[in-house]
C-alpha cells in the first residue's frame, strides 16, 4: 500500500470545519465532487453507509468505515476498483482544534494500492485534489453565514 498526506491549518473552530464535512451523505467541500448521496438506506453517518457520487464525471462509490462526532474523524474506501489502475482506496478525515487560535488542524490521508506504473501518478493525483478539497472547504467556510 502507498500513503498520501495532506494538512493544513483552516481559519476555523474545529466545530465549525467538522459541520461541514461530517455528514457522509454531502461531498460539496470536494473539489470535482457533484451531488452525493447514501444509497443503502442506512444512517449518513453509521459505519456501512455507502455514498455514491460522480467525481469529474465519473460514477464512484465509497463505504464509510469508522466515524467519530468526538474525534471529528472519519475514514471510507471505495466500494469498487476506481479504474484499471487503482483497485483500493482508504481515506481518512481528522479536524483537530488549534489550542493558541480558533482554528483548525485538517488532515487528510489515504492507503491505496495501485499498479506500479500508475502509483506515483495517484499519489501526485491525491496529494493535489487533497490540497485543492481542503482549500474549497476553506472559501465554503469563509463564504458562510
């Protein structure tokens, strides 16, 4: 398995960030996500839920594996193969509060096993598409009421 990491520092309590983003059935803070939506009935946010999405187009599938309101954490993986080239991913999202400010630490990370042609293009993929989600979720704050 290969691991991505993306952090930042994001200009808001980690209250605010973790509302956000802790529904499992709303992907609008990433970037190149449409509309997402759990469909097997259960509980956004109960570990098995399995949001569907289309991301730059394309159909993809991820099941919420653990869930945390306390930590504000959360991890998914794909439910299939993304393409030909990445057979399995495992994400996960902590918020963690700034003590000294009202701010957050965000970090984002992923196992994924791709074939070895394609695994530095993944991990370049993740760690640009991390960093651009985690700055859309900043402006997403900074514009809200």
């Amino acid at each position: 398995m290969t691991h991505t990491y993306v952090s930042t520092v994001i200009p808001h309590t980690a209250n605010a960030v973790w509302a956000m983003v802790k529904d499992f059935n709303e992907y609008r803070w990433g970037e190149g996500v449409g509309e997402a939506r759990v469909e097997n009935k259960v509980d956004p946010n109960t570990p098995g839920a399995i949001r569907s999405f289309a991301y730059y187009g394309q159909p993809s599938h991820q099941r919420l594996l653990d869930y945390s309101a306390t930590e504000r954490m959360q991890s998914w993986e794909s439910v299939q193969a993304f393409d030909a080239t990445l057979s399995y991913y495992k994400a996960t999202l902590r918020i963690t509060p700034v003590t000294t400010s009202d701010s957050s630490f965000v970090e984002w990370w992923s196992d994924f096993e791709a074939t070895p042609e394609a695994t530095h293009q993944w991990q370049s993929m993740q760690q640009r598409e991390f960093a651009k989600s985690l700055s859309r979720l900043a402006r997403l704050l900074d514009e809200a009421p």
